[in-house]
C-alpha cells in the first residue's frame, strides 16, 4: 500500500478521516509536528491495541487544493471554513474587495469537493458598533459571498444557506481583561464562515 502524502494541513486531514475531529492530539497543525509521515509496510499486520504495526484502514475524503491561508476549523458534523471579513471587504462594506478573489477561489475549490448536502454561509462582526448594525453588515457579507459562489462552475449547482450573527458568536476577544481594545482579536470575529457537510 502507498500512502499519498497531503499538504493541506493537520486540521483539513482529521476532517478526512474516520472518527476525525477536532479535539484529537494531532499536532501543531502550522508545522505538522505530531504527526507522521512514514509510509506502512503492505504486509504490516494489526496488532491488539491498535499499537505500532497495525494496519491503517479508512478512505481519504477528495477534500483537497491549495488552502493555504485559509483557516479550518473541523466538527463531528461539518468543516468550517473561515474567511476574514478584512481580506474580503472595505471596512464598513458589504462589497467584494479586487483582492477578495483569490481567497474565495481556494474556498470554492474545497466547496467543489465537499459532500453533498447544502453550504451555510454565515457572516460574523467584531463587537464594535450598533448591535443591530452589525446584524445588517454580516448578513449582507454573507449574501455577497453566496452571490460570488453561485456564480462559479462546479459551485454554483449547490444549495447554500444564507445567514448573518453579527457580533453574538466571537471566536475571539473583542476586548483585554481590564477592558482594553483588543484589536487582533476584533480582526479574527470579523470573518464569513463557509460550513461544508462532513
């Protein structure tokens, strides 16, 4: 048997496999430390346990391209994708940056060879601003997402669902303990996620 080697990271390949998810121990997903890329002798046997020697079994999901840049995120039940608000968008716009394709390329690609089943589009804001405000612009984010994708070959086909949480769902801070501006952490909650089924 030969092994295929990935490049698309630690967080991409658990999403790939059997009983993959977030929570497993596979190392720093940047470098790929913690994890191996030995090829498994044809003849390896199992063993009981499961330890060294046991033959791996499992199929590897057509999820793969260049996503580099991108950051994922992996579930028990979707792969999410996270595109920064900032790489897409003028500040306080809902409109599609010059500079915004290359990063929805990558994402579209990953649409292309996800599973069946419909896409979620969800835009997100930081904390900054009118509640109610932020609601409107991560929506409209979203839907100009969607719009972008329902216009691409291979992607345009699925069916996507479109939505806007606006500052309720953080990854991040949007502020220090002592009630600073964090404004690293404000740049990562302002982002449109793409969930593809698993």
């Amino acid at each position: 048997m030969r092994l295929a080697s990935l490049s698309i990271g630690a967080a991409l390949l658990a999403a790939c496999s059997p009983g993959g998810g977030g929570d497993a121990p596979a190392g720093d997903a940047a470098t790929g430390a913690g994890t191996t890329s030995a090829p498994v002798a044809a003849d390896a046997q199992p063993t009981a346990g499961g330890g060294p020697g046991s033959a791996m079994t499992g199929t590897v999901s057509d999820l793969k391209g260049d996503v580099s840049g991108l950051n994922i995120r992996v579930t028990d039940t979707a792969t999410i994708v996270d595109l920064p608000a900032d790489a897409l968008f003028e500040f306080d716009k809902a409109d599609l940056t010059p500079g915004a394709e290359a990063e929805l390329q990558k994402a579209a690609e990953l649409v292309r060879k996800a599973p069946p089943g419909a896409i979620e589009v969800i835009g997100h804001s930081d904390a900054k601003g009118d509640d109610a405000y932020n609601l409107r612009l991560s929506e409209k984010r979203a839907r100009t997402v969607a719009d972008w994708f329902a216009s691409q070959v291979g992607v345009r086909q699925r069916a996507f669902r479109v939505s806007g949480k606006g500052e309720t769902d953080p990854i991040a801070a949007n502020q220090t303990a002592d009630g600073k501006d964090e404004a690293a952490g404000r740049a990562r909650n302002r982002r449109v996620e793409v969930v593809l089924p698993r």
